[in-house]
C-alpha cells in the first residue's frame, strides 16, 4: 500500500514523500518511516492513504511517536538506515 505524508517548512513550503509498504503498516511503524525520511526543518502535517483518505493528522503522529512502540520503531528504523549508508561507503 502506498501512502502520502505532506510536510511543509517553516517558510510555508509544502513537500510530499510517498511511503509503500507490503500490506498495512502499524500506525508505529508508519510513523516512524515519516519521520526517518523527514528533512530538516520540516513539520508533518497529514497523511493520506493513496486513494485520498486521510490516516494521522499532526496530533496523532506526535502521540504514537512518543509510546514506548513509536520509540522502539523509531530505533529500527535509525537502525536500517545507518546500515544501508554503512554499506553503501
């Protein structure tokens, strides 16, 4: 399934980052994937299903990152990354 997660930067500009997982991610995992691929400066403001429903607003993306699983799926997904750019020098 794919996923839409638009973000917008302190100047208003607005991004979007498409997310595809095999089958439904939990809402953890989704969220930590946003925020892994995140850049700098940026805000999330929604995520939208690729038919246009709407899944985690800003309040909700917050919440979920703070319980003990979004900070757990938050580390494996640092995790990944780290050895993908290890393996990749």
């Amino acid at each position: 399934m794919r996923y839409f997660a638009y973000l917008e930067d302190a100047q208003g500009i607005l991004r979007q980052a498409t997310i595809k997982f095999d089958g439904t991610p939990t809402p953890y995992l989704l969220c930590a994937r946003i925020r892994v691929l995140m850049p700098e400066g940026y805000f999330f403001l929604l995520v939208v299903t690729d038919r246009g429903t709407p899944v985690l607003g800003p309040r909700q993306f917050d919440k979920v990152l703070r319980t003990d699983e979004g900070i757990e799926a938050l580390a494996k997904e640092i995790e990944k990354r780290l050895v993908f750019r290890l393996n990749d020098d």
